[in-house]
C-alpha cells in the first residue's frame, strides 16, 4: 500500500524518458551520421569489386553427364572418370589383418 498515489510521479518519468529519446533522435545524426556516410562509401567499393569479380568467374573444366540409368542411379559413375577420382595417389598402400587372429 506504500505505492498509492504514485501515478503523478510515473507521469514525470515517462514523459522525461519520451524528452531524452526525442533528444537523442535529434542529436544521432550530429554524432553518429558519419557512419551512415561511411557505409555508403563502403556500399560502392563492394559494388565496384562486385562487377569486376563477375568477369572472372571460373568455369569447371570437367562435364559431368546425367545420370546414368541404373539401379544404383549414382552410385560410382562419376568415380569411374579420371579428373573425378578421390584416389590421387593410387590405392591405400596399408593392407589390414583380416580374418587373421592375433594372440
């Protein structure tokens, strides 16, 4: 019952709270606008290394044709070409145990 008539004071607060965020509207571009300018400047650099960066596109110089017709559809049939083979220094040169028993 402490907080009775307290709604005069909470009037005050809120309107002081409204003064300072028109106030700080007011002030943002004065202290902060160089911001604004300076994305802009940023905007145009990436726009111009943007279209410079589309000329050079790279193209793959490997075709892959559609897939095949099969059951598995896709499984080994791109591996079975050269420039798409995973194994680029031949076969796995470590041969494991199996079946053997070790005691």
């Amino acid at each position: 019952m402490a907080r009775r008539n307290v709604s005069v004071a909470d009037d005050e607060i809120f309107r002081n709270r409204c003064e300072h965020e028109i106030k700080a509207h007011d002030n943002w571009p004065k202290k902060w606008g160089w911001i604004l300018d300076e994305n802009k400047k940023t905007d145009s650099k990436l726009q111009i290394i943007k279209e410079i960066k589309e000329d050079f596109k790279y193209i793959d110089p490997r075709h892959m044709f559609p897939f095949p017709i099969t059951t598995s559809k896709e499984i080994g049939w791109l591996s079975s070409k050269q420039e798409f083979q995973l194994e680029i220094y031949g076969p796995d040169i470590m041969c494991l145990p199996i079946g053997k028993e070790t005691k």
